[in-house]
C-alpha cells in the first residue's frame, strides 16, 4: 500500500466530509416543521432526505447536488407530513450559506495545504461552493463542480474532468488521493477508476447512512479514517 507521502494532491468531496450538511439540513427541516407543528426526530428527516435524493439523482443526473434541494425537499415533504410551498422547497437552498463545517476541518485543511495540493470535487453548484469554500477558510487550490461538469458523482466522468485538469496544472493520476465520506458518490467509482481512496467515515458508529444514499455494499478503502483531523494527523507522521 503507498504511504500517505506518495501524494501530492488530494480531492475532497465537499458537502458530507468538511461541510456537515446532515446538520443544515436537520436544521433548517425543523425550523419549517416548527411553524406546522409537526415534531420529527433527525434519523426521520436524514432517511427522508437520502430516499428522495437518491430518486431525484436517477431523475436529474445533469443537475448540481444543490440544484436538487428544491425538488428533493418536495419529494421528502409529504411522507414527513411538511407543507410543500415554494417559500419551504427554496428553504434549503438557501440555508447553504449557514451550513457549519465539521469542527475539525478548517484546521486541518489549512495544515493539509502546507503540504498538499487541495481540490474541491464536489457536486454543489458554483454558487454553493463559493459559500461552502467561504465557511471553510478557503483552502482549495482548485475547484471541479457537477455544474462544471455536467453530471453529478459517482458518474466516471466527474473524476476523468478533475483528473484532465489537474495534468495541465503538472499534477498526474499517479500523485493522486480522493478523500471522501461517501461511499455511494465517491469511494466505490473513485476506487473502481483506479484512483486511490482515503475514507473519512464521519458516522462511525451510528447506525445507517444519515442523508446519503446507502451504497448497498461497503468498498474497502486505500486509507480509512474517523474524521479529518486523524488523517491530516497521520499525514505528519
């Protein structure tokens, strides 16, 4: 196996990994359940959510993630018993801004880009990333986005993008890591493309998926770890 030292760029899936949107999207789903009485436990509202992007990814494959906020929220709405208006389906969207990293990502990405070569590839829109990348000290180097690109991850072409611009940058396939909490988006087509793959497994040990689509199996990573501040630590070492 290549030590972590190999590598002189990482890719990092944005929203999931150093932007905890399960706890955005918790919030701003009970703030409209709030005004219509309704009471939902978060596990409610994360399964809800991943049920209806899961759907509305094989319906809208062309659409940025955060594109998809509006009609997933009115696909998850009526199971969970939420009014469905244009006001509450914009609702998500338009909490990005106010979305919190993890609280250990700005940290480490700031130590990570004194030795690494950072690129967001993430699904969000431009829009989104600029507030996301804001949130997190702007630390990337570069940036691939699904609006960029035209498809969302896990589609292959997402990272064969990503990897024809980083070349023109001097930056080859070989010196590559993809780092990712996401099973279903990332890890599986990163390591089946040949790519290298460090898995950040923010719900360690809790139970399910939370708001990302279950990937059916579990695919063995390059590098596996609880959260971001172990790998950028391991990277030191």
């Amino acid at each position: 196996m290549r030590t972590l030292a190999d590598y002189r760029w990482l890719s990092f899936d944005v929203v999931g990994t150093l932007i905890d949107f399960e706890a955005g999207i918790v919030a701003c789903v009970r703030g409209i359940a709030a005004t219509s009485g309704v009471d939902l436990d978060e596990r409610r509202i994360l399964e809800g959510f991943a049920a209806a992007e899961d759907r509305q990814q094989h319906l809208t494959p062309q659409l940025p993630f955060t594109q998809m906020l509006d009609p997933i929220y009115r696909r998850m709405a009526a199971p969970l018993g939420l009014p469905v208006g244009d006001q509450q389906a914009a609702a998500l969207r338009e909490s990005i801004p106010s979305w919190p990293a993890f609280p250990d990502a700005v940290e480490a990405l700031a130590d990570l880009a004194e030795r690494y070569r950072l690129v967001a590839l993430t699904n969000a829109d431009n829009w989104a990333l600029d507030r996301m990348a804001t949130t997190l000290g702007k630390p990337f180097h570069d940036a691939v986005t699904a609006e960029d690109v035209g498809v969302n991850k896990p589609d292959p072409q997402v990272f064969a993008y990503c990897a024809g611009r980083q070349s023109a940058h001097g930056y080859g396939r070989g010196d590559w890591l993809h780092v990712a909490q996401s099973q279903y988006h990332d890890i599986a087509t990163a390591k089946r493309l040949g790519i290298p793959t460090c898995w950040i497994e923010r719900r360690r040990g809790r139970q399910g998926t939370g708001a990302t689509p279950s990937p059916g199996t579990i695919t063995e990573p390059d590098h596996h770890y609880g959260s971001l501040a172990e790998f950028a630590a391991a990277t030191r070492s």
